[in-house]
C-alpha cells in the first residue's frame, strides 16, 4: 500500500497546479522579455543611415535564399524563427515599392 504522502489526493493536486501554473508564468514571462528585446533589436536599421531594418533585411535575404524553390513551408519557418505568428510590415508613411527598393539596394540587387 502507498504511502500517505505518495498518494494521489485533492491537496497534492491542488499544490501540483499551483506549482504548475506558477512556472507556466514565469516561462510566459521570459518568452515575452526575450520576444521584446528581439522586436528592438530588429527594428533598429541594418546600418548607420540605412532606412531598411534588420527584420526586413533578413526577411529579404530569407526570401533571396529560396527565391527558385520558396514555398509555404519556407515561409512559416521564417515567422516561427522571429517568433511571429502573423508577420506584419510598417512602411512608415512610404510606398510598399519604395521598401522593396530600398531593400535590394542594401543587399545588392
């Protein structure tokens, strides 16, 4: 027979929870923190004038590396790998057109 503090009862499942929800916070918290610096890291431009950031230049030369073979799979890898789950653009006032030439320009196109 298991003993009395081995076995499964309303307090140790309570105090299991609890436990569990504790650390499910704490996890949510530090995916959010992590998510947040990596959000500010990569709105700052690629380089000192630039007016391309670096989210959008890697985005870019993701898109680049497959421009034979992309496909959706390849698409859903990049807005896993920003942690995103609906990517969203800010042109700032320019024209989708203007982004893109400023885009090629910095990787050379």
């Amino acid at each position: 027979m298991p003993s009395k503090d081995t076995q499964f009862t309303k307090d140790n499942a309570r105090e299991m929870q609890s436990r569990g929800t504790k650390v499910r916070k704490e996890n949510t918290a530090r995916r959010k923190a992590v998510a947040h610096v990596l959000a500010d890291l990569l709105s700052k431009p690629v380089s000192e004038g630039s007016k391309v950031t670096k989210l959008e230049w890697l985005v870019a030369r993701a898109i680049d590396n497959t421009r034979d073979d992309v496909g959706l799979s390849d698409l859903l890898k990049i807005q896993e790998l920003l942690g995103e789950k609906q990517m969203t653009f800010n042109f700032e006032k320019r024209k989708p057109s203007e982004v893109a030439r400023d885009i090629l320009e910095e990787i050379g196109e």
